[in-house]
C-alpha cells in the first residue's frame, strides 16, 4: 500500500511568487492533516481535513495561505504571496479517524520550500 | 491548551548504551501520546503510541515508553544504541480520535562507535 506522497520534494521561490504543496494520502483516509516546521522551531499544526471538508484551520497563519482538498482526496497548499518567514518544510499527514482511540497519523516525506 | 516539551535538542550515546529521551506534557484532558521517528531525507514515523490501555508501551525497533501521569512524562527508551538509531525523536500529544498532534522541539540523537 502507497503511503503519503508530496510533491514537490523542494521548492525554490523568491519572495512574492506564488507555490503550491501537494499532498497525496493514503488511500481511504478521510482525514488530513498540514504541519510546517520553520527552521529550528517545532513541528506546527497548521489544518485538518475531513473528507474535502476543513474542520480546524486553527494553525494557519495568515490570508496568504490556502488550503483545498478536492472531491476528499489529494490536498493542495497554496501560498500567495510568499514571504522570507514562510521558509520551512512542510508535512502532510492524513489517518483512517478512527473516534475514541489515539488515531496513528501517516506522515510524508515534507517538502522544503526555500523563500529567498 | 496542550504542549510538550523535550529536554535536550542534542543527545549524544555510545553504540551499546542505553537510550533515554526524555518528554514531558502539559494536557487539561487524558492525552494520547506518541513518539515519531524521522531519519535522515524521511518522513515522520511512529515508534510508538499511548491511547490509555498499558503504561508500559512497546514499539518498533526495541523502543519503549512509560506513561507517567504523576510525572505527566513519557520518555522514551531503548536498553542497547544501534548505530541505525541515529535520528530525530518527536513527542507529541493529542486529545485523541482525529485530532491535531502538539509537537515537542525533537531531539536529534547521534550514536558513538
């Protein structure tokens, strides 16, 4: 069985452009998750997804960001317009939502984006 | 509010020593907690989680961990290093069912030959 895929692996951009995350999960998950760790800091919870539906956006810092998941599967992460801060690798993570237990979360590989 | 905090960002052990990182939690509500593994160009992966049942958890690659809740701890250990641990530990505590993970720092553990 595929895990969590993303693509890119690496982005460069210079401030001011604009980038999209993608994040594949593993099939039949309804729920996914974005987390960014910013160098040096910890890893930060950004949105949860249930199906195509956000049900906390809580982490997400400002208006530049974007988030959609089509039709509940893959998710894209837009950023518009890039900022220096935004630099930092960003996680995908998506899980089964199982009610009542601690559900296992399946993380990506991350992708690095570099804002110069 | 949750949060989670892991003492000492650098661990250093010789090959055959015991493995301790340590992790401590903050949660208003019985947390489920969980220990991730990244190693090097990887994504996250789970070593182990607490969702209640036995306080003595078991995970991959002969990592354990001991919910305390008098301590509100839950370190993580593994009695001998193997040269392939060399890696970065997570910590993290949820409210359980499909919720948010809250992150420690990670603690980046190197083995000694």
């Amino acid at each position: 069985e595929a895990g969590v895929t993303q693509f890119p692996s690496h982005s460069v951009i210079e401030k001011g452009q604009t980038v999209t995350l993608r994040c594949d999960p593993i099939s039949g998950h309804d729920n996914l998750y974005w987390y960014r760790r910013v160098m040096g800091k910890e890893i930060k919870f950004l949105l949860h997804f249930v199906k195509e539906s956000k049900q906390d956006e809580s982490g997400m810092p400002n208006n530049r960001f974007l988030a959609e998941r089509t039709g509940g599967t893959y998710s894209t992460l837009k950023v518009q317009p890039a900022e220096l801060e935004d630099s930092g690798v960003y996680f995908c993570a998506s899980s089964e939502g199982l009610a009542g237990v601690g559900d296992t979360q399946y993380f990506g590989p991350g992708t690095r984006l570099t804002v110069l | 509010a949750q949060s989670v905090t892991q003492l000492g960002s650098h661990v250093s052990v010789s090959e055959g020593a015991l493995v301790l990182l340590r992790c401590n939690y903050s949660s208003s509500v019985p947390p489920y907690l969980f220990w991730y593994v990244q190693y090097p160009n990887q994504g996250l992966q789970l070593l182990l989680k607490y969702t209640s049942a036995a306080t003595l958890v078991k995970g991959i690659n002969g990592f354990e961990a001991e919910f305390k809740k008098s301590e509100t701890s839950f370190h993580l250990t593994k009695p001998s290093a193997h040269m392939s641990d060399a890696a970065e530990y997570f910590c993290a505590v949820s409210r359980g069912g499909a919720q948010k993970l809250v992150f420690g720092q990670g603690t980046r553990l190197t083995i000694n030959p």
